[in-house]
C-alpha cells in the first residue's frame, strides 16, 4: 500500500483505521500511541493537546501524525476516523460526546463516566451517531484472561464460588497526581479498584446485588485513598477486592471454585513480557505461560476491526453500565458521597 492510498482511508473493512489521540497524557504517548503506530489495521494521523509543542514533540516521532493545540483540531480533521481519549475521568463524558457527535468512533479510557447515568449518556450519543464507543479496559484483551475464562467454562475448577482481586500502589509522595484531585474524578476505585471490580463481574457473568466497603480517607485528601469491598454476586457467589494509594504495589487475581482454584500473579499489567497462571485441582497443580504481547496493541487492534467490520466491541455498553452501577454500589455501601 502507497503513502497516497494509506492516505485516503476511511476505516471501512480491509483498510486502516485512522487515529487522532486527544492530550499527551502519558497513557497514551507511553502505551497507546505505540500500540496503534504497531497495529495492524490502524495508525496515528493527529494528536492533540492544550499545549501545542507537547503535541508537536509527539507527532514528530510518529511518522507525520498532525499535531494540534487543541482537541477541536482532532475532531475537526476529516481524515480521523476514531479517536482515543486518555483525559482525566471528569473530562470522559464532554468530549467522549463531542467526538462522537463529530462522527468519530471513540475508545475511552475507563472508567467510562463518572456514574452510570454519565455512561449512559454517552452510549446514547454513540447509538444516535451511530459510532462505537468502547471502555479502554485492555486487560481483558491478554490471552492470560480469554484462557482464565475458558478454564471456568470448561468446569475445570467446577462452579465459582469466590473472587479474590487486589490493585494498589503507593503515589503518596506525588500530591499533585490527578488520580488525587476530586475535580477531576480520582480516587483509588475509579482508577484501580475498577479493575478487580471489572474481572469479577466478567467471571462471575453478572452484577453484584449487594455490597459492603470500607473507604480510607485521610485528613486534608481529596478522595478515598483506599477501598476493600466485600460483593455478593447471589447464590452464594462472593467476591472480596482492594485498591489503595497508599500500599506498596501489588496486583493480583484468585478466582476459587468448588473443586480447584486459578490464580493469576499479574492480572492488570503484566508487561510486555512472558505471563504465566497457575491451577490447583486437589493435590494436582499445573502452569501455563502465555508469551509476551502487547495488550494495549490487541485492544486497538479489536476496535479498529469492530470499526472495519460495523460490529459490535467486545466490551458492550450493559458492561460498561453494569460496571459503573457496581461502582456507585460500592461508594454507597461505604456512606462515600459520589461525584465528590
């Protein structure tokens, strides 16, 4: 394929999708930017940032992408088909909806909208746009999470009956970190704690109908620092989690069954390098190791093919709304007012 024809492309089945990234957080120029620039099916045609020689420095590496000062300039160029948006969490709903009203699919960082009904709200400008709108949980595109998943469905530990998933780290000593300012949706659930929450619902294949929290909230912070739930996902289906930022760094998932248990070491962000999961069945106990991937790349790469294809994404907008409904439960089990 020539530069000219590469050029011309619309996202329609069998071509590249065009990208526009709106900001230089570092999400995106650190994991996604990569993630689209090796893709497939995709490439990086514009970025935009409120400081126009952040968004220059990054469109210098990426092989002529456009640069601009603003993200109207994204949504403006005609030659975007899909954006990604990395802004912080109160910022998802205003521009996830500008974009899609300015005909552009969108992969939004999760979580997707502060509350469910934000989520809604823009799941309907997509279907009125008729554009995808996808949550950015790329975990759940490592091959280590579809193998979980068939292991449960195989009935290889026989019928789930308890969760156990944890995602903390310790960002203290960086008060200025957005995840801690309440103007701008932070809190250590909404960032981290939405992960765990997230894989216990997809194992669990439901919502929880009942929930019970405890919040840490210091003195002078804007939002909790930390959270353990306890969530029942009905007939005797439990799921415990925690998220802090204030705990040295740990991840991990164990998702316990009737007859055996799947524990998964580095669930969220295994890196770019080999992973592995272990199964206990009685005295029988077996690894497997996946070898490295990009999961940020197998994400793109899904919606730009949902795009080329007019499908449906993986993650659905009653997933997103499942997700964000257990969010607030969560909140509310705790007594912890939400949007701050």
């Amino acid at each position: 394929m020539t530069d000219t024809e590469t050029d011309t492309t619309t996202g329609a089945a069998g071509e590249l999708v065009r990208w526009g990234v709106l900001s230089s957080a570092n999400i995106g120029v650190k994991a996604v930017i990569p993630a689209i620039q090796a893709s497939r099916n995709g490439r990086l045609v514009a970025i935009g940032s409120r400081d126009l020689a952040r968004a220059e420095r990054v469109a210098l590496r990426e092989r002529g992408a456009r640069a601009y000062g603003s993200y109207e300039g994204v949504l403006d160029d005609p030659e975007v088909d899909a954006v990604y948006i990395p802004l912080p969490n109160a910022q998802h709903l205003e521009w996830t909806v500008r974009a899609l009203n300015a005909g552009k699919h969108v992969l939004c960082e999760k979580p997707l909208g502060l509350t469910a009904d934000e989520a809604r709200q823009m799941f309907d400008a997509s279907e009125q746009s008729d554009k995808l709108l996808m949550e950015a949980f790329m975990y759940r595109f490592h091959p280590q999470i579809a193998w979980a998943r068939e292991q449960v469905a195989a009935g290889r530990i026989g019928p789930v009956r308890l969760i156990r998933s944890a995602f903390v780290f310790d960002i203290r000593s960086s008060p200025d970190n957005i995840r801690l300012k309440a103007a701008l949706g932070g809190g250590s659930l909404m960032d981290v704690g939405c992960y765990p929450l997230s894989l216990c619902r997809i194992f669990f294949e439901g919502a929880p109908v009942q929930a019970v929290a405890l919040m840490t909230e210091p003195a002078g912070a804007e939002v909790e620092m930390g959270v353990s739930a306890a969530l029942d996902f009905g007939e005797g289906r439990r799921a415990l989690l925690d998220s802090s930022f204030e705990l040295p760094w740990r991840q991990f998932a164990e998702i316990i069954g009737e007859q055996g248990r799947i524990s998964i070491p580095l669930p969220f962000t295994p890196g770019r390098i080999e992973a592995v999961a272990r199964v206990d069945v009685g005295d029988d106990a077996w690894e497997h190791r996946f070898p490295a991937v990009d999961q940020y790349q197998l994400q793109v790469e899904h919606f730009a093919e949902r795009i080329q294809r007019g499908e449906t994404p993986a993650i659905t907008r009653a997933d997103s709304l499942a997700q964000a409904e257990a969010i607030e439960l969560i909140y509310a089990a705790a007594g912890y007012r939400w949007p701050r």
